[in-house]
C-alpha cells in the first residue's frame, strides 16, 4: 500500500513538472510587436523596474536578431544589434541603489550573453564584429549588475 502511495506521489510530481521544465524564456514567441510593447513600458515603468525591463529587452532583441539572422534577413539582424548596444548603455543609466529584480537582470544578461556567443560562431566573417561589440557590451552590463548585486 505504501509504494502505491509513494508511487502515485512520484508520478503526481513528474506530471506537475514537466510543464515548468519546458518553458523557458527562448520558449515564448518573440516578435516586433513584442519588442515594441516592452520598449513602450519602460518609460513609463517604475525607476526601479527599469533595469530588469532593460535586461528583458536586450534579451528578446538579442533572440530576435538571431531568428532575422537564420532566416537570412541579415541587415535587420545587424541593425538589433546596434540598438542593443545602445540600450546596454541605458541599462547602466538606469542602475540605481533601489533596484528590485536586479538579480534576475543579472541572470538574465548572462544568459542573453551566452546566446550572443553562440550567434557569434555560427554567424559570418563579415557580421562578426558586430555581433563581438555587442557580446561585449552585454558581457559588461552583465558586470556591472552583478557588482550591483554584490554591492548591496
């Protein structure tokens, strides 16, 4: 009777997991229209909201630019990166002492640098240097979270 109960427990759990252990934050439709909603809410976001937003937009642009790139629409995805390099700039305007979520920033730009490392190998000699200078700006805005993190 037990290993039924123990079964039925284990099987209860595996079931409720699954749903959480396949999403993920590649997992959700990104689009212009997207970007465009969470570049609109960030001004009008608390200041110590903006950050974490910041971070959430250079991620969904950076996915983007990769989904531009493998369909072949280079230009497009070459002019994201220029924008996410000049909203890393933001990011680091908008740091301040009261930040909430800032952790998760800090998460989700190392993840955000991660992909950028993989466009990087997979994309042409010719793209690569933009795709490098914006690998650094995220990987330094990165840094700087994560100081902040450690900071407080």
């Amino acid at each position: 009777m037990r290993s039924q109960a123990w079964s039925a427990t284990v099987i209860a759990i595996a079931v409720l997991a699954i749903p959480a252990c396949a999403s993920s934050p590649d997992a959700k439709p990104i689009d212009q229209q997207t970007i465009s909603a969470l570049e609109a809410r960030i001004p009008t976001a608390q200041p110590r909201e903006q950050a974490f937003l910041y971070a959430e937009l250079i991620h969904q642009m950076t996915e983007f630019s990769m989904k531009q790139y493998a369909a072949g629409e280079t230009g497009k995805a070459t002019d994201l990166l220029k924008q996410i390099q000049n909203i890393t700039r933001k990011l680091h305007l908008s740091m301040g002492d009261n930040n909430k979520r800032l952790k998760n920033a800090e998460i989700l730009l190392r993840h955000t640098a991660f992909r950028l490392t993989e466009f990087l190998h997979n994309s042409s000699s010719d793209d690569r240097d933009v795709v490098e200078a914006t690998l650094a700006q995220v990987n330094k805005a990165e840094s700087e979270t994560m100081l902040e993190v450690f900071h407080k």
